[in-house]
C-alpha cells in the first residue's frame, strides 16, 4: 500500500475519533445546563411525578456513615428505602452487608437485601447462599436479585434463574424483585413467568421509563449525592405511593 493511503487512513481514524469525542462532550455538555424541569436532589434533576426515593449499595461506597446520611437526608426528597448488596453467585458475601443490614434499619430506613445473580452457579446453590445470608424481619422489602451478566446458553440461563426465584420466594414467602435493564430483558428474559414478579429497571437520565408492563423501581441515575457516602451512589424511584411501597413490605 503506498504510503499516501496509510496517512489518509491514519486522518480518517484520528478525525472519527476527534468527532466522537467532540459528540460525547456537547452530549454531556447539553445534559448539564438543560434547565431542571422536575425536582432536583441528590446533585440531580429528578423527573416529575414520583414522591418515594431510594438507593442501592454494596461494598463499592465505601465506609457509609448512617447517622450523617439519617441527620442530612433531603427534606424535600427523602431517602425512604435502601437495597444492599448481601451476595453473589454461589459463595460470595459482600464485606459490606452485615453492618449495611444492621445500621440501615437503626437508622429508620426502609431495608432489603439483594442478590446478584451469576450465570456461573445453579440457581440452587445461590438461592441457597442467599438464604444463608439474608435473615429478614418483619417490615423488610422483599429480596432482589440483579440480573444482567450475559449468559451462554440463554435456555440454560432462564431455567436456573427461575429455580432462583422460585427458592427464594417460596423460604421467604413474598416474591422477589427482578433488577435488569430495559434491553436485557426483553433479549434474555422472554420466559412469560418472570413477568409475574415486581420489575427494577436500570434507564439512566432519561424523563421517563416505558417497559412492556407496570414496573415497580426505576434506577433513574447511578450518579446520586448523598451526605454520609463519599462515592457516588444509585438513585432509585419507586412507582406508587409511600403505602403502596409500605403494602410490598414482608408481613
């Protein structure tokens, strides 16, 4: 190839690059200075409409100091519910959990536990690490579990998660929560037997959620503020009012 090709080549990559980037930034730039038409919290604009918020946690944010987030949570959108990372696949706790589970309810929030869903282990065997972990109480959310690794063998995949799913609500006796995203779910997760259970749908900074059916938690952002945790945390919309999330809570 003659030399003045490679260099029209080596002009063409660099200029796609530079213009992807250039992309990138207005996008962001755009995001940033659009007048917040809903409510703004946590660092955010949230969309209209909704009245109950909460996070999801694990190990990633660190040391939480509870008393301050408690102390320091917005008055005008109030932190009510908080999801923690209890385990992984078939034998993974977080290092986080025991004193997340415990400060949580001390410092009166609404609690659950989740389980994040591994196409590496039976179903069994991670229902069974979960329950092992999880000891709920009386006026706990329901479990959930995060499902988004892609699996191989998407029949395979289905099966156990439904044997998941099936385990934990049948020990704790309320369904489980189902977390994904809007794409993965409708790819991975066509089995009609996961639409009979309580959808949590990751959609990031857009106004408003449409899924196929009612959903029930709406991870708007993973770029939440909060006073008490010094990394960024998940910032959740529950689809109800208070009492119809109070209603989901384990009897």
């Amino acid at each position: 190839m003659p030399h003045w090709q490679y260099v029209a080549i080596a002009i063409l990559v660099t200029a796609a690059t530079l213009f992807g980037a250039y992309h990138l930034f207005l996008k962001k730039l755009i995001y940033t200075f659009t007048p917040c038409e809903g409510l703004k919290a946590y660092g955010l604009c949230i969309p209209k409409g909704y009245s109950v918020y909460g996070i999801d946690v694990s190990r990633h944010q660190g040391d939480i100091n509870w008393k301050v987030l408690a102390k320091e949570n917005p008055t005008h959108a109030p932190v009510i519910f908080v999801y923690m990372k209890a385990t992984e696949g078939s034998d993974h706790k977080d290092m986080r959990f025991d004193e997340n589970w415990n400060e949580a309810k001390e410092h009166g929030f609404m609690r659950g536990a989740y389980h994040y869903f591994s196409t590496h282990s039976t179903g069994l065997a991670q229902a069974n690490m979960f329950i092992k972990t999880v000891e709920t109480a009386e006026g706990d959310l329901p479990p959930m579990v995060d499902v988004e690794e892609k699996p191989g063998d998407k029949k395979q995949f289905m099966q156990e998660l439904k044997i998941f799913i099936s385990k934990i609500q049948e020990h704790y006796g309320v369904k489980p929560i189902i977390y994904t995203y809007k794409k993965y779910k409708s790819r991975y997760m066509t089995d009609r037997f996961f639409d009979n259970f309580p959808t949590w749908i990751a959609h990031y900074h857009v106004d408003s959620l449409t899924v196929d059916k009612n959903w029930t938690i709406w991870q708007y952002s993973d770029k939440g503020i909060l006073p008490g945790i010094e990394q960024k945390v998940d910032i959740n919309i529950f689809n109800g009012e208070l009492y119809q999330l109070e209603n989901l809570r384990i009897k």
